[in-house]
C-alpha cells in the first residue's frame, strides 16, 4: 500500500534513540533519526551549517586554551584567549596587535573552572584557587589585570576568641595633646586659650569658649603638611553643657598662603552627651594647617561653645603604617596567625567609641603583628580591640569561586571558609563592600543561604533575582519586601528546585536562566512556575544522547538564529536550536572536520546582524598538535549572496581579488587535503604544500578547508495504515521530493542497514565537461528523486547529505512509502 507523508518541520532535529516508536507524541513529525552539520531553523527547516573561517593559532598549542566574550559595544567588541599564561586579544576576526598580549596568573588546568562577569570596560574574574582579577581595557593595546581591590570587606564573622588587637597608632593626623605644643605640632584658637590642646587630648575634659563663636586650629611643625580627609567631633560630656556643641561650621586647610574650605556643615542640632558625629569629604591636598571655625551653637541663649573632643583622620595612602599586634594567633588563619599571603586583605576593627573602621595590611612583621593603614576615621585611642573582623577572601580562608553583576553590585560567592555564602559590592560602587551602623540601601550585602540540600555555591546568575547554583539546590536572593527594589535593607533568600548544577556558568536568554545539572549533562531551564516558585524542567530531554560526556562550555548566539552552542567533553560541539517564543528546541551535532572543539565565544560580528560563534579547535597538522581560534561563517542567504560567497569547509580561508591560481597562506593546514569552491566552482583533491595549493584555473573568488559532511536521516514512516501502524510492517521508500532554497548541492537515497547499503544519489549538482570553471548554478523549489528501496531491508528512513562546499537548505521532504498490507 502506498503512502504519502510530508514533513514540514524538523524543528526538534535529531531525537533520542529512547523514544524508540514513539510516533503517538507530536513532535515525532517534527524530528529526524539523524542530523549532522546541519542548522535547525525556527521555521521548520534544515540549513546547512557554514564552515569555520580560521583566524589564528594559539599564543601555545600544546597548553589547553579557554576563550571569553569581551563586549563593549557593536562596533568594539574582542575575544580574549586564555592560554599558556598569557591573554590574547582578536577583534574583527583578528588577533590584535603582533600579537599584543599580556600575563594572567592561571594555570593551564584550571582554566574551565574561571568564573567571568563582564561590563563596559572591565571583566572580573573569579577562580577558588586565585585571588579575584579585574581585568580592564585602557585601549585595543592597553589591558591590565590586576588583583580586585576590596575596601572595607567583606569580612569573615567577627572574633569570638580571647585575641585581642592593639594598635600602636590611631590613623590621626594630630597626636594626642598634653599641650598647645606638645608633644609636637602647635594648637591655637580665636580666644588664645592655653587650654585650646583640650579638643585633642584623648580626654573627657572638653574646651570651652565664652563666646558663641570661634575656631581652633592645628598646625604642623617646621612647615610640614599632611593629607586630611575625614574628622570627628564629640560633644562634651555634661548634660546640662552639651548645647554648647558647635551646630555650624567650615572645616579648612592652609596651603600657606590661604585657608581653603575642605567641608561645611549646618544644621547639626540636638546633639546628645558624649555623642559623637563623623564627617568625610574629598581630599588628597596635604595643608599646613587645619582648623574648624563655628559660627552657632546650640546655646542660643548664654552664647557658650564648647567641644569635647576632634579627632582629624589622616588619609590612608599617604599614612606611615603602624603597627597592630595580636595577643595571640588563635583566631588568625585557623591559629596559624598572620601569614605573608595576608598582605593586602583587609581587617575591620571595632574602636572604643563604638564605631567599626578599617585598615589594610601593607606587611608582615611576625605571626602576631602586622603593619597597617588606617582608613575612614582615626581611631579616639591605642587602647586593644576585642571586636574584629579579617577580610573574607584569602589565602587561607579561600578566594571567591564565582562572580556576577547583579543589581548594579558586583556579587562574589563561595569560599573555602564560607562554602555558601554571597557576598556584594555597595550599589554601584563595585569595590567598596563597607556596612553603615544603621546600614544604609546601598551597603554592601553579605547573606548566608540557609538550607539542608544547599552544597557549596558554584555559579552566581543575575536576572530578577539573584539565582545561586550548586550541586544540591537552586536557591535565591531577593527583596523580602517585592513590592521594593533589592537593597541592603531589603534581601532574602527563597528556595529553588533540587535538581543540583554543574559549574558551568548559566546563560542568561531574555530573561530566563539556563544551567547545567549536576554533571552537565543535562539542560534546564529556570523559570517562575506555580504559586510564584521556580521550577527547572529539563530542556535537553529530546536530545539526551548528546549531553553524556559533560558540556565544558557553551555560549549562546541569538542571530540570525538562536542557537545554544555547547561543547562537549568528548570534543563535540552540539547545537541547541532555542527560541523560547516560537517554543523550538531542536537538536544537532556539529562535526567539525578533523577537530575537537575545546572552548567557545560568541561576540557582534563585523557584519551588522549577525554575531560570530569562535571556537578553540585542536587538530593534529602535519604530525604536530595544533589549537585553533575558529569562527563560523555567517550563514549562507540567497538573499544577497551568490553561489561564488558560499562557505562551506572548515578551518578555511578566503581570497577575493584578481584571478589566480597559486594560493597561499594556508600553511595552517600543511599537508591536509582540502576542498575549494573556486569562483563557484568546486575543485577537489588538492594537498597543502608549503603553505600553498595550485587551482587547474585562475579564480578570482576562493574558499579553501577542509571538507566536511553535513548528514540527516528520516524517521521511520510510522503509517497510517487502515489496520494500524507500518510498525512492524515491511516498509520502504519508493520515491522522494526534496524542497530546497538556493542551494547547490545534496545526495539522497533510502537507508540501509549492516546487510544493505543502498547507493545515494546526486540530485542537484551536476558535473561534466561543460562546467569546469563555470559557478554551480543554485536551485529552488521541489526536486523529484528517486531512490533503491528493499523490501527486505528498508525501514522507510531516507539519508540526505552532502559534503561539496556548496550550501543546502531543506525546507521540506515529500516522501512516497511502500507498506506491507
């Protein structure tokens, strides 16, 4: 009995041999057996997939090699590569510079593990094993990678030992005064009192002024200058006198010459007993001199000032570090006490008057003392510190190992001491993770995830909420309050699904988030579910088989065609046909010729509207191991393109220019045989030698790689038959019709099986004589085939392929089966 079927769609591309018959579900119509090198549209068809254009070799091909995206813009945008201790640069197709390259601190092993966030000008990388880098572009060769600085945090929890810190210096510009000139430097005020040092003396005895107004001053001895750039005042600690606190006044600096307004405040009433109130402003000017001028008071009636106590904070950088020294390394690095390594991290220490500053470690003397500059306000006294906090990231606590931009915050999480902990940057200032007392909306964040399935956090992802991975939950970080914007004052943490992830970085695709589960071999897909929770359905369910070897990179291309490119651990690069509105999830495997794909990046191509999929490929060239920077080619559209501007064959390159026949520059491919499409003409069986390869006619417009095979087959016919399924029923295919778009070339015959290999046909292109030289002419629209069908062997399936350097796009097969009755 005959049977006529069409298929129109191949949207779900190539299937899990699991779903065996399963001809009773609705995609089975919409899938294939088999489907190698090609593209599955959101349209429904089959495009062969362009070749890889190749662009350079890597800075060293016998050390792996990892790539990342760089974009800053359409027009700017670079991909970087990562390989035997140096970054390379390539844009527009091509490596940057000759080439310009600097040093990256990673070991060749551990390059898959680099968590990467990136925006404008700088990037930021994460690894456990490496402290956290901030690269940034000066210019296309101008880069730095630099350690991250981290001001004020974050910091581990704080000491709950009995160590105590003492600090052998308070971070102030002014000593503590026993007179108006000792022990140096000289304190003067309006009305000439000698009791005028009292506002520095570390005492609860203030000074007072008979008068409502005034201004006390502190100058450096013999003309040296310093750096201020924040003050403290405390008011006197009578009840009954505190109105006396100045509540106007300007801060200044003398150059010498003039006194310069550094800051001015007004309105600062109500002060309490002893109350103390800390100001900053802007500065890196070293004065002679400082003083305070008041212009009111809280007294308005008997006209008193008085002030208990300033306090005049040196700025840190221009600080000489003293010394700050523990009463025992309990607490420190796990009783290891102050290592080299802690150079540079950061230590929060609480002062006598309540208030939290910070310093940094500039070195180490012992395992007990350290040397440090003091940064916000100087500290009232060198009495010890019980309360205190190390900075969360060194070492021997352990380094971030994933990072992301979220909520204008640069997010870090897990360490080795803090496995499941999120740590933030304060609101748009991305090194700075200080906490105020009350904290503020903009302070830095620090949130523990608090669950029984939470495992240590492996990958970090900004969408609506920040979405934290490992390999026993999802879990997520938002406002408590929904109704108000994530804040420091705002955040909570909510459960996600159980399915656990792999550490492999989610992509973000309008707004939804994918990621690898636990093993990374299989996909899903993040999204909002019932009863406002998150839900990960698996999206590479239909394409399992692909996935078992791991994916070890992936990126995700979205024009002309949404794709998810995953490359796999056993070399493969396998793309994921993706567009979420149109509901397509199609599935096929890119082979790409003679190569193993390592790494992959997808930046804007230099051809506005589309964007370009760069590859690490490794190949063996003439006996020796190579790795590749690759791109694929834009797709091939009829549209505006000729058969003479196809590009079809990997690790090629072009010539456009006048008529040749010796081409050169090819010695990337030394001793491969490879494919040419010589103005549209295609020449076979040539050999690279010494870089070159001679075409039988002078061409003028030339692709040149390395051949390679783009293959589908059909399901089986499922039937209908007026008795049931062709299921277990003799079957085979007796005729075919192939609709294709602009497109040159395609074999086609029915499949076979161990004991049949039925032969397959060319149906478009045509060789002879007649078209030595001349370009393939393109054809649309149905082609009739015929095809050797076995009633013995044939299972209904039929096998299209192709592997000229010719483009090929399917957009239907109408197919004619012979069943058994």
């Amino acid at each position: 009995m005959a049977y006529y079927s069409l298929q129109a769609d191949f949207s779900k591309g190539q299937i899990s041999p699991l779903l065996g018959a399963r001809a009773d579900v609705d995609f089975w119509r919409q899938s294939l057996f088999e489907c190698v090198n090609f593209q599955v549209l959101t349209h429904g068809g089959l495009r062969r997939r362009s070749g890889t254009r190749f662009i350079a070799e890597v800075a060293n091909s016998t050390a792996l090699a990892r790539i990342f995206p760089f974009k800053f813009s359409e027009a700017q945008s670079y991909v970087l590569s990562f390989n035997g201790g140096k970054i390379r640069f390539l844009a527009q197709r091509g490596v940057v510079g000759a080439p310009y390259e600097i040093n990256h601190p990673y070991a060749d092993d551990s390059l898959d593990r680099i968590s990467y966030a990136q925006f404008n000008d700088v990037a930021y990388l994460a690894h456990k094993a490496y402290a956290p880098q901030k690269l940034s572009r000066l210019g296309d060769t101008n880069w730095t990678l630099a350690d991250v600085v981290f001001n004020n945090g974050p910091y581990l929890t704080a000491n709950t030992t009995g160590t105590s810190l003492t600090p052998a210096g308070r971070g102030s510009a002014v000593p503590i005064m026993t007179s108006n000139t000792a022990p140096s430097g000289t304190v003067a005020a309006k009305d000439g009192a000698a009791s005028a040092f009292r506002a520095f003396d570390g005492s609860t005895t203030p000074y007072e002024v008979t008068n409502p107004t005034g201004w006390i001053s502190y100058t450096f001895d013999g003309g040296a200058s310093r750096v201020v750039d924040a003050y403290w005042m405390r008011s006197e600690s009578s009840a009954t006198q505190v109105i006396r606190t100045p509540t106007a006044w300007k801060f200044e600096g003398y150059d010498g010459t003039n006194w310069i307004v550094l800051d001015s405040r007004t309105g600062e009433s109500g002060w309490a007993a002893g109350e103390v109130r800390y100001f900053e402003f802007q500065n890196t000017t070293a004065y002679q001199a400082y003083r305070i001028i008041w212009t009111a008071t809280g007294d308005t009636n008997n006209g008193y000032s008085s002030i208990g106590e300033l306090g005049l904070h040196e700025r840190a950088e221009n600080q000489t570090p003293f010394n700050l020294v523990a009463s025992s390394t309990t607490g420190i690095n796990d009783g290891a006490g102050f290592l080299a390594s802690d150079v540079g991290r950061t230590i929060a220490l609480l002062g006598s008057d309540g208030r939290w500053r910070w310093a940094r470690i500039v070195s180490r003397v012992s395992a007990t003392t350290v040397t440090i500059r003091l940064y916000g306000h100087a500290l009232p006294d060198t009495t010890l510190i019980v309360q205190w906090k190390l900075g969360a990231f060194s070492a021997d606590s352990g380094f971030p190992a994933c990072v992301t931009l979220f909520n204008e915050r640069i997010m870090w999480a897990r360490t080795d001491d803090e496995p499941v902990t999120v740590f933030g940057s304060k609101q748009g200032n991305f090194e700075e993770y200080g906490s105020g007392d009350p904290p503020v909306d903009t302070d830095g964040i620090k949130i523990t995830l608090l669950s029984s399935n939470m495992n240590e956090i492996v990958w970090l992802s900004g969408e609506e909420d920040l979405v934290t991975g490992s390999a026993g939950q999802i879990r997520t970080v938002g406002p408590a309050d929904i109704t108000k914007s994530f804040s420091a004052t705002n955040v909570t943490q909510r459960k996600g699904p159980t399915s656990g992830a792999d550490h492999l970085q989610p992509l973000s695709i309008g707004g939804v988030t994918l990621y690898a589960g636990a093993g990374a071999t299989k996909i899903r897909e993040l999204v909002m579910g019932e009863q406002n929770r998150y839900v990960a359905p698996e999206l590479s369910l239909l394409g399992e088989q692909f996935f078992k070897s791991g994916i070890v990179d992936w990126a995700f291309a979205e024009r002309p065609d949404p794709t998810i490119y995953c490359v796999m651990g056993n070399g493969e690069l396998i793309g994921v046909t993706y567009d979420r509105e149109q509901r397509v999830v199609g599935f096929a495997r890119h082979a790409i010729a003679k190569g193993f794909v390592e790494s992959v990046a997808v930046v804007p191509s230099p051809m506005q509207g589309y964007e370009d999929v760069h590859l690490v490929v490794r190949r063996t060239i003439n006996g020796q191991t190579k790795r590749y920077i690759e791109v694929l080619e834009r797709p091939f559209d009829g549209d505006i393109d000729t058969v003479h501007d196809a590009f079809h064959v990997d690790c090629g390159l072009s010539y456009d220019g006048v008529a040749i026949t010796t081409v050169t520059g090819l010695d990337h491919l030394e001793g491969e045989e490879v494919s040419v499409l010589a103005d549209g003409g295609v020449v076979d069986g040539l050999v690279v030698s010494g870089g070159s390869i001679t075409l039988p006619y002078a061409a003028s417009k030339i692709s040149v790689g390395l051949r390679y095979k783009s293959r589908g087959v059909t399901l089986p016919i499922a039937g209908p038959q007026q008795d049931g399924t062709l299921f277990g029923r003799k079957r085979t295919a007796q005729g075919v019709g192939i609709d294709v778009l602009n497109s040159g070339a395609v074999m086609m015959g029915a499949h076979g099986s161990e004991n049949w290999t039925p032969p397959l046909y060319e149906q478009i292109y045509k060789t002879g004589d007649t078209l030595f030289g001349n370009a393939v002419q393109l054809q649309s629209g149905v082609v009739p085939c015929q095809v050797d069908g076995s009633w013995i062997e044939g299972d209904g399936k039929i096998v299209f392929e192709t592997d000229q350097p010719l483009p090929l796009l399917i957009r239907s097969l109408i197919l004619q089966v012979e069943g058994e009755p």
